[in-house]
C-alpha cells in the first residue's frame, strides 16, 4: 500500500535537504567547530570580533547611508544616449559601474542583452565597477576607496570609447535578449528574524567600533568589560554568517559568491541587512583563515607576499576574473589588514566584474568573455605600474 507523507515529514525533508546540499553553511559550521577547539579557540574569538566592530558595523551604516541617499535608480535606456553621442553613452555606463554594489553594472549589462548598449558601455561598466567590495573599502578607508573609484572610471570610460572605436556598436549582441533582471516575491525569514537585534544592536555597535577605530585600549574599562566586548562582537559576527547561509540555498558557485536576489517590492532595510551579511561572511571567512595560517601553521602572508611580490597583481588579476563579489572581498580585506600592496587592490579593482558577470555569461558568454579580457588588460598595466613605482 503506497504511503502518501504528511506535511511534516515532507518539511522535515525539505530541511535536511536543504542543508545537506547549502555550501554556505560549512562557514558557520567551520566556524564553531574552531570556537570549540582550544587551539584555535581565542585566535577565531579575536577575528570574529574583529570583523564584526572594524568592518561588519561601519559597512552597515555606509550602506543604510547609501540605500536611503540612492532611493532607486530608475529604468535607464542607454539606446538615448548610444544614438545622441556614444562618448556619452560610455561615460554614463562608466559612472554607474563606478557606484558601490553591483547594481549599476547589472543595469548596463541588461540593457546589452536587450540590444539598447554598446559593447564599449558593457567594457566601460565592468572595468569601472569594484562591485561588492566598495562598500567594505568606503568604510574601512574612505579615502584610498575614492581613489580606487575615481582610477576605475577614467580607465572605464578610456576603455570604453577604445572599444567602440575598433568595434562597431552592435558588436557582439546576443540572439535573444533578456526582459528584466529577476526578482523574489518575499524575504528570507532568516533575515527577517535578523531585523530587530540588527535595531537594536547597531547605534551601541558603532559606539564600540569607532573607539576600537581610535585605538583605544578597551581593557582601561576593565578586563572584564573588554572580555565581553569582544565575546559579544565574536556572537555577533558568528550570528550574521549564520544569518547568511540560511538566507539562500548556497548550492551552486553563483548562490555563494554573489549578493542575494533583489526582493520586490524592495526594501531598503533588507537591501542593506542582506549586503551587510554578505560582505561580513566573506571578511570572516577570510579573517579567520588569515589567523589560522598565521597561527597554526607559522606563515607569515605578509613576508611570502613580499617575497614573490612581482607576482601579486597578477594573482590579483586573475581573482578580479572570478564572477561573484565574493573573491574580490578577499583580496580588498587582504589590503586592509596590510598584506598585500595598493597595486593590487587596485588591479583587482579594474579586472573585477562582480555580480554583472552572471547575466552576461547567461545571455552573452562570448561578449562575456572577451569583456573580461578587455578588463584585464588595462588592470594589468595599473596593476605592475603602480607596483613599478613601488605602491
């Protein structure tokens, strides 16, 4: 007799399936079994807490800034500006990679699959945007991330307009186009449910991190009080990881190293939760494995990099080739903690596509991939330029 399962067993089922096959959660997983492990117990408390007060803070608040400043960014139809002058029409692509996200640079690349942009605008947008890692660079340091993005739109719109004069407009436009970027109907419960400590947390949080930010030494408190501060950073830090391996299915390379689809109707206050924890995920991972090789393992990132420091705008180049804002987070984190050079932080800037690589490569894959190429040229030239002059 067939046995037809009840609505539980079948929840029951979507849920160990849906953690047996998310990638995301072997971070979070990762992450307590090293809490749990004396040797790496308080090197993982420190580099959770670090992330949480010197980066995960400051990038919510930048973004909450942002989001709220940029209430939307309405339909934009390069066709206007293709036909009025393509100078133009490269300089505006230009200018909406160079905004912090990803956003700006989905825009121009749907609008190349609707055959409304040139190919130049799709070389200008992607040479131009740093994706995802703006936001972590604004708020660490501001003012190095203003001289990434104004380097990423000269040499965006100089590529651009280089590759409209050696090609014609409609160069590489796809068969078939593609309507409108998807969107989700609701949010993840998970971040809903992160909402109020988010609330609650974050005026307090900021406190904490611009006097971590100042060098003030907590322990003039009291141990006990800079025990708990970081105690609290580390749960915080562990609790937005969490957060977001639960907030996507975390299957497929995509799902993990690129920012969650945008909900409609949208949210500002999802926007910048859902970002925040994407950026934070990666910090952490990338924190805590920096840790862990420094201490267990006795290498010294900063001295191997310096040894072999010819080759490190070029690895950076080649991380920038990566779809995703998630391996460009890295690198722009390796910067902020000193370990690798300006120069490549900045090639990494130039060769990074961020999130505007996957449509492109679903509509577009060889204008995909010949912008990427374009990219990488002129980030190979900064890249061992400012390594020549040595930054």
């Amino acid at each position: 007799m067939l046995e037809i399962p009840t609505d539980s067993q079948v929840n029951t089922y979507t849920t160990r399936q849906f953690i047996s096959n998310n990638k995301r959660l072997l971070l979070p997983l990762c992450l307590i079994i090293a809490l749990f492990t004396p040797a790496t117990r308080e090197l993982t408390l420190r580099a959770l807490s670090d992330a949480f007060f010197q980066v995960s803070v400051f990038v919510a608040a930048t973004l909450f800034i942002y989001y709220y400043l940029v209430d939307r960014v309405p339909h934009l139809q390069l066709s206007y500006l293709r036909d009025k002058s393509p100078t133009l029409e490269v300089l505006f692509s230009a200018f909406l990679g160079v905004l912090p996200g990803c956003g700006g640079a989905i825009i121009v690349v749907t609008q190349f699959t609707k055959k409304q942009a040139s190919f130049g605008s799709v070389v200008a947008v992607l040479t131009a945007t740093m994706g995802d890692a703006a936001f972590l660079l604004l708020a660490t340091k501001p003012i190095t991330g203003l001289i990434i993005m104004a380097l990423g739109l000269v040499i965006g719109i100089a590529s651009g307009v280089l590759v409209n004069y050696f090609h014609r407009l409609d160069y590489l436009h796809p068969a078939i186009t593609c309507q409108q970027v998807s969107t989700i109907q609701c949010q993840p419960i998970a971040v809903k449910l992160s909402k109020p400590i988010w609330m609650l947390m974050l005026i307090p949080s900021l406190v904490v991190a611009f006097v971590v930010a100042l060098n003030i030494d907590l322990k003039q408190f009291g141990n006990g009080f800079a025990i708990s501060v970081t105690t609290f950073g580390a749960l915080m830090a562990l609790f937005i990881v969490t957060v977001w391996s639960l907030s996507c299915k975390g299957a497929t390379y995509k799902q993990i190293t690129s920012e969650e689809v945008p909900c409609d109707p949208p949210s500002k206050i999802t926007k910048v939760l859902v970002d925040t924890h994407f950026v934070t995920a990666w910090v952490v991972a990338s924190f805590v494995l920096f840790e862990v090789i420094i201490t267990v393992f006795g290498l010294d990132l900063g001295k191997w990099f310096s040894q072999y420091a010819h080759f490190t705008p070029l690895v950076a180049v080649l991380i920038g080739l990566l779809p995703g804002c998630g391996p460009q987070i890295i690198v722009t984190t390796l910067y902020i903690q000193g370990i690798v050079p300006f120069s490549a932080l900045a090639a990494n800037a130039i060769s990074n596509d961020g999130d505007a690589l996957f449509p492109a490569i679903a509509m577009a894959p060889k204008a995909a991939l010949i912008a990427t190429i374009y990219s990488a040229v002129p980030a190979l030239l900064l890249g061992y330029g400012l390594f020549l002059f040595g930054l």
